[in-house]
C-alpha cells in the first residue's frame, strides 16, 4: 500500500509484493523478474508464517532453476526477520538478515526494518521524511492536549458514532488514485486493533 500510494516518489528499482498463497499471483511475478538482477526480500517476524515461507520457497526454486548454484541464493535473498536459525536453515547468509524488535506488530512493521523494500523504492532522503512525519504525529499523540489530539479525537469520534448513533461502517474515501489501497490497508488495521 506504501509503495502505491508513494508512487510518484519512486526512484529505486521496480518493486513487486507477493502475499497470496495460490502460486498463479507469484508465477505472473515471476514472468517481469530477472535473475540475474533480482533482489527477492523474504519478510516475515518468525520466518515461518506459512504464505510466506511457501512463496519464498517457489521463488527460491525458480531463482535456483535460473541460477544453477545454489550460494548466489546468499547474494539475491535477504531476510527482514527476528529468527536467525530459520533465516540461514532456509540458505540466507545472517549478515543478510535485517532484525528488528519481537514486539513490532504487523500492521505498523513499515516504521522498522520491514520498510526496507519502501526505502529502496523511495529512497534514503524520502523515507526519512516519511519516518520523520510518523515522529510528528507520535509526538502529537503524545503531547496535544485532549481537546486539540488528533488521534484521540478520532478515537472518540468512532466511539461516540457507535454507542451512540449505532453507526457500525466506516466510509474511507481516498481523494487520490495513489492511495486506492488505503482503505483495505485501514480495514485490516482497525479489526485487528478492535477485534474481528
């Protein structure tokens, strides 16, 4: 979603996302890749979520098919991970590996090493603006006065239009093409942050 939306940003290479366990989305990615000047960047906290492994696996398989040698796996993987023993069980050298902590949550990861594949689309100067505006807002949160706090404005907002006018749906409206997956990306966030 952070890609899309930044588009017009972009200045590093071409970058693809796989999340869907059916191969078909992973085959037609394939198709646009490489070999030779791919970069694949395995993300996963424990690197044994089961989507993930499963397409880093394929991928892994088509690579070596290109590639025919099984160490330029260590120059074409890298791993945004917090399970070292896996990372190299799966043949990525651990100097690959970029950790951050075990308390990231998912839906907030792009703030720590998981970003990674936004930075290099984006590029170091971008993505510490887009770092340093998440820091405004934290600091905002943390130190508005109630009245004037964005966040907990809204908060309340949804708190009041559901207890009390039994509005139980968000409208999230995107005023730009670049932020068309906003609203599945919020979706996701909010049940997981209110319960599904």
């Amino acid at each position: 979603m952070v890609t899309e939306a930044l588009k017009p940003y972009a200045v590093g290479p071409k970058v693809h996302f796989v999340s869907n366990i059916d191969g078909t989305h992973l085959a037609e990615t394939l198709k646009k890749l490489n070999p030779e000047t791919v970069l694949f960047i395995i993300a996963s906290k424990t690197f044994t979520t089961q989507e993930t492994i499963t397409n880093a696996l394929s991928a892994k398989k088509w690579f070596l098919s290109k590639a025919n040698d099984p160490s330029t796996v260590s120059k074409h993987f890298v791993a945004l991970s917090t399970n070292a023993p896996k990372v190299i069980e799966f043949g990525i050298d651990e100097k690959n590996m970029f950790g951050f902590w075990d308390w990231v949550g998912g839906r907030y990861s792009l703030w720590s090493a998981i970003g990674l594949s936004i930075a290099l689309y984006i590029g170091m100067d971008n993505f510490e603006r887009l770092l340093a505006g998440a820091h405004f807002i934290d600091n905002h949160f943390r130190t508005a006065p109630l009245e004037k706090n964005v966040p907990v404005i809204l908060a309340l907002l949804g708190v009041w239009y559901h207890n009390f006018y039994g509005a139980e749906t968000h409208a999230l409206l995107p005023y730009d093409q670049y932020l068309h997956r906003f609203a599945a990306y919020f979706q996701q966030g909010d049940m997981e942050s209110n319960g599904k």
